[in-house]
C-alpha cells in the first residue's frame, strides 16, 4: 500500500492506493486543525491496511503548497502560515520508520497526477496551472518534470505581467497572482465594496470568489466585469506560456476553474491575440480531470509499480 497526502492552504487530501496506483480508500481534513496528526492516524489505521500495517506501506508521497528546495525544504509557505510542516515530517518518520517519503510541491504533484492518471500519458509536454487562492505552474517536458536549477521552476503565479502594477504577496510589484487568483479577485471585489456598500457585492456577509461567481450567475455586472478583467490577465499569462515553451496543452486547475465560464472566454480571446502565429490553435486547452485530488495522485507516482 501507498499512502498520499496533499498539504493545501484549508484542507488536507489524504488517500491509500494500492501499488499500482488505484485509491483504496480517501479522506479530506481541515489543513488549521489542531489535532491533524490524530485525525491522519485514525483514518490510515481505519483504512484496509490496519493489519501489520508498518509493514505493509512501501511509500509516502507528500504534496505541499509552497515553495521547496532541492533538498526538500519548505523554503516558503505563504498560504500555510499555522502549518508546522517540519514537525509533521517527525511524525510521519517516527510513525513509519524507513518507509520512503516522496515531497513535492503542490503544483508539481497535481501535473504528475494529470499527465499520468487524469490524461493517461496522452500528452508529452504540459504546463499546468493551478487557479486557487494563489496560482501555482508545473511544466512536465518529455513526459518528466521540469524543476529548474534549485527546484523552483515554473511558479507563473510570481511572473510580472504589469510594470509597476499591483503588490503581490511576494512582495513584488505587478506578478500574475496579484491581478487573477483567488485573493486578488476577493481584494478586488472588496474594495468595490467599501466604495459601494449599497451595491451587490457591498451586501455581501463575507466575499469570496465563490460568493462573486454566485452574483456573476445572478447576472451582477459589477460581478462580471471583475471575473472578465482578471481573466484577460490570465490570458497574457497563457500566451507567455505558449510562445515560451509551446507545450502541447495547458491544463488547468484548482477551485476558480469552477467559475471558468465567467473568464475563461476573456483568457482564450487574449491569449489567441498575444500567441505567435497559429501556435494558439496548435496548443490544446485542458480543465484537469482530477479535481481536487490530482496532487494526492501526484504524489504517490514515484512509487506505483
Ligand atoms: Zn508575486
């Protein structure tokens, strides 16, 4: 048996396989609670493989969201700021000792999920990108992942697309992330808010890019037009991918592709606009097949027999 975790900013996805990849058995935790380590522990025993165990897990595959050295490390967590990763590595080593653990970053395990399980090896090249709160990038080339010199490849959420333009989390000016993803569309909308609290949006209990997609549905224009212009970022960002690296497809992933219906066509437009001559059209446009468990499957590859 294999056991995979995938480490998000709100929950935690955690699944048993067999060793030739098939889920056995799933469960989904909140990342914030406190008694994590428990609640994982009680899903593993109660799954088929509670007798003798130890013995009978040959690898741990770990998915985080955050940037990792080459070695390994959490370098950066931006959307895991409570998570003591560290000290849930201690555990899972003291509870399954000289069992292999495989670690990889989010975006990286989801692309290894999608090109494997979810397209079945179909495609060669991928970039994926996962829209969520943050944005991540994975590049599989020739069928194996593309991690760059310190391991930090592809992280398209942190490449500017504006001079000058919004701050990002990371501290720099005009990223991607700071113009489409979930907490800039969330910003957005809120500052409309303050502005118009008589407004839609400014009636809001709580904003959330759910909470906007839901007004977009209700025909909001306010709604519609922050969905539309953030797309039209994306879509830079879609062709900077295809006229860099011109893979095969891009796939797409992560909670915002939910409400792909109210910026996808802006993106496709303005990617097919920036796109050097006929690769648009050449360069297939994926939603993962995954959802939200392509880095669960990810993680454990290394392993499948
Ligand atoms: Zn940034």
């Amino acid at each position: 048996m294999l056991i995979g975790i995938d480490i998000g900013g709100t929950n935690l996805k955690s699944a048993i396989f067999k060793l030739s990849g098939e889920i056995v058995n799933k469960k989904i935790f909140k990342t914030a609670e406190t008694e994590i380590e428990k609640n994982l522990t009680k899903f593993i025993t109660q799954s088929k493989i509670k007798f003798a165990r130890k013995k009978n897990i040959f690898g741990i595959g770990i998915s985080v969201a955050g940037l990792l050295n080459k070695n390994k490390k959490l370098v950066n967590s931006p959307n895991l700021p409570n998570f003591k990763f560290s000290k849930f590595m201690q555990f899972l080593k003291g509870e399954f000792p000289n069992v292999p653990i495989s670690i990889m970053n989010d975006a990286n395990a989801a692309a290894i999920g999608e090109h494997s399980i979810g397209f079945k090896k179909k495609y060669s090249s991928i970039f994926l990108l996962t829209l969520g709160t943050g944005i991540g990038g994975a590049f599989i080339n020739n069928h194996s992942l593309w991690e760059g010199n310190f391991g930090t490849a592809s992280e398209i959420g942190h490449t500017c697309i504006k001079a000058n333009g919004n701050l990002c989390n990371c501290g720099v000016k005009g990223c991607l992330e700071s113009y489409f993803s979930g907490w800039a569309i969330k910003k957005r909308a809120e500052t409309f808010a303050k502005l118009y609290p008589k407004s839609k949006i400014g009636k809001l209990e709580k904003i959330t890019p759910l909470e906007i997609s839901n007004l977009c549905r209700l025909g909001d224009k306010r709604s519609k037009e922050i969905f539309k212009e953030s797309g039209v970022y994306l879509g830079i960002a879609m062709s900077n991918i295809i006229n860099l690296i011109n893979p095969e497809t891009i796939i797409l992933t992560g909670g915002l592709t939910k409400a792909r219906k109210y910026f996808l066509p802006y993106s496709l437009q303005k990617c097919e606009e920036l796109s050097l001559d006929g690769l648009f059209k050449k360069t297939k446009i994926n939603i993962g097949k995954l959802g939200i468990w392509s880095g669960t499957y990810g993680s454990i590859q290394t392993f499948v027999k």
